[in-house]
C-alpha cells in the first residue's frame, strides 16, 4: 500500500530524480557499487523503492546516472574557469585547477565516486571516463608549449603521444588528491592551501607552461 501510494503521489516528478541521483552519489561513494542496494539509495533519498524503479531500470543504470551527473558538472565547472575560445595560459590553467580543487573539496562524495568507483563498474561507466577523458584533454593540449615545426610523420607521433600522456596525467592527477587527503591516507598531514599550490604548480610542469 505505502508503494502503491508512493507511486501515484509523484514518483515521476523530475525533483524526485534529482534527490534519487544524488542519493545514489552518496551511497554509491561511501559503499561502492557492488555492496549498494536499490534500498539502500531509496532510504537515503527518503523515498520508497519503487520511486528508484519508476526512473531507473536497476542498480547499473542508476551508477552510471549518478557518474554522469558528477562528470558533468565537473566539465561545467571546467567550461565555467576557462571557455573553449581562451587560449590555455599559466595563470588560467591555475583558475581551472582551482575551480576544480574548489568544488571536489565541496562534494567529496562525488570525488570519492570518481576515483574510487569509476573503473568497470558498469559496462557504460567506460564509456563515460573515455568520453570524459577525451573532452579534457583536447583540453589540457591548449596549455601545453608547442615545439617549432615537427619534420617527420615519427617525430609528430612521438609528440602526440607525449602530450597525450602529459595531459591524462595532469587530469588523473587533479581528481586523485582528494581521495588521498581523506581518511588517513598520505595527504593528509599537507594542508588544502599547499597541496593546491603544488598541484598548480606541478602540473605546470607536467604540461611545460611554467
């Protein structure tokens, strides 16, 4: 009766997808994807779990929902630091890390999520990290520092790949120091103000702005 009542008084009310996804989050970053349950995210949202059924099909589409919506407000963030139509400089590429910095430190669910639960979890969570990854760095290659003309097809493939690699790390780096300041782990004797500099300054380096 009280599921029957949950579905005619507004399961389908998109506020109510809202509050199950970010539920989902939560859950999903502080238990994992495999040891969260359907009921687990409904009781978190405070509603029943046929609301959670009325929006998702199940627990994989719900991981990949909740997933899309913190990748996705990261590449907002990212959009809201710098516009594609800026070119990539030391001192923006510093307003983007700590744009970034700002709001993982704000939602550390969502950081959790990311770093610790992203890898296979579903089999469309891949396709979410390579479109994710692939959307920055074309990003990340504006900031880095462009040699004189490459002479052969080697030596362009050479330097593709390395800006390929100096970009994934500088993004991997971005979201991994969060979990790491967390729960006794080997940041966690660094302040917030240190460690961003020193990621700023780091990835500087590792993308040859400095």
């Amino acid at each position: 009766m009280d599921e029957d009542r949950e579905r005619r008084s507004g399961a389908h009310r998109p506020s109510r997808r809202a509050a199950i996804v970010n539920a989902a989050i939560r859950v999903f970053a502080q238990q994992g994807f495999a040891d969260t349950s359907i009921q687990a995210v409904a009781n978190e949202a405070d509603v029943a779990p046929t609301a959670v059924y009325y929006h998702f099909s199940g627990k994989e589409e719900l991981f990949e929902a909740a997933l899309r919506n913190v990748l996705d407000t990261i590449n907002d963030v990212v959009a809201g630091a710098r516009a594609d139509d800026e070119p990539g400089d030391p001192e923006l590429l510093a307003h983007v890390i700590s744009a970034v910095w700002t709001w993982l430190e704000d939602h550390p669910d969502a950081a959790r999520l990311v770093n610790h639960h992203l890898p296979g979890a579903t089999s469309k969570t891949r396709v979410l990290q390579d479109q994710y990854e692939a959307l920055h760095i074309t990003r990340a290659f504006d900031y880095i520092a462009q040699p004189g003309v490459l002479r052969t097809k080697r030596s362009a493939a050479a330097r593709h790949a390395s800006e390929t690699l100096a970009a994934r790390t500088f993004i991997a780096l971005t979201l991994l120091i969060h979990p790491m300041r967390a729960h006794n782990g080997p940041l966690t004797k660094f302040s917030g103000r240190s460690l961003k500099s020193g990621l700023i300054d780091t990835s500087a380096r590792i993308l040859d702005v400095a």
